[in-house]
C-alpha cells in the first residue's frame, strides 16, 4: 500500500446542493438568519483587524531586523513569520450562509454577491459578471463585498464582509 500526497491543490469543498432559494423561504425566516448571521460577520471583521494588525507587526520585524543588530533579529524574526502565517490562515476563511450552509467565498452560485442579481458565468479569461451591477473582480484581492450568499439568493448583512 503506497502513502502519498493527493494532490497539492488547496482544498475547496464543494458547494452544497440548494434546496430552497431566497424566495422560497418568508419573510420571517429571511431576517432569522440576518440575525443569526450578525455575529458571526462581527467575528469576521474582528479577526480581519486581527489579520490586519498581524500583517503589520510582520513588515515592521522585517524594518526591525535591518535596523538592529543581528543577534536580536534571531527573535524578532520567527515572531514576524509567525505573525503573517497567522493573518493568512485568519482572514481567508470566510463563514458559512446560515440558509444553505454554503461557503459564502469560495465558488460562486447563481446569484451575485454584492447585489443578488444573476450572475452570467465566466469564462476562462474572464470572471463571473452580473447582469445588473457589473463585473466582479479580484484583482489584487475582492472588489466587491459579499451581502448575499450566492448559492440560496439570501440577503445577509448590509456592510458586507
């Protein structure tokens, strides 16, 4: 029996198969989960400020260990590394719609994520674009804030995350 790696691709699971959509779900339901959806945005943006601070403790080590002696940048350093391997493990993982228990970040539904218009699928050499607020971009990081899960339709936070 041989052991051995998979593959090297970072795991991404696959969405969930949606039963019900936004308009399938009353009015009641739909503000239960902004609700239950509060906390755990709040949680997010804190450990993006987390990420943030960690980010900036990592450049300033690295400013650190130019400017003082050697001996010190033995310590200094594998805190800074420490530090940016945590704001990356923080803040990519975005949470789970409370509807349909979906990524909110990973794959995109139907739906579009800043407004819930629908999405037209993308191509190889370019990305999902909405019919009705344009296209989505990543670029060097999201341009767009994630309000609506994008598997159900369902309306999740007004700041977006």
């Amino acid at each position: 029996m041989t052991r051995g790696v998979k593959s090297f691709r970072l795991y991404m699971p696959r969405p969930i198969p949606v039963s019900r959509f936004a308009k399938d779900y009353t009015e009641e339901e739909r503000v239960r989960f902004r609700e239950v959806f509060r906390p755990v945005a709040e949680h997010y943006r804190y450990r993006v400020r987390i990420a943030y601070f960690a980010m900036a403790a990592f450049f300033l080590s690295i400013v650190m260990g130019f400017t003082l002696p050697e001996s010190l940048f033995v310590y200094i350093g594998p805190v800074g590394f420490c530090g940016c391997v945590f704001a990356f493990l923080v803040a990519l993982r975005l949470p789970n719609c409370p509807a349909c228990s979906n990524a909110l970040g990973y794959r995109f539904g139907r739906y579009c994520p800043e407004c819930s218009g629908e999405l037209q699928p993308g191509s190889w050499w370019n990305g999902p674009r909405c019919r009705t607020c344009g296209t989505l971009s990543w670029g060097r990081g999201r341009s767009f804030g994630v309000r609506v899960c994008t598997h159900c339709g369902v309306f999740l936070d007004a700041r977006g995350l």
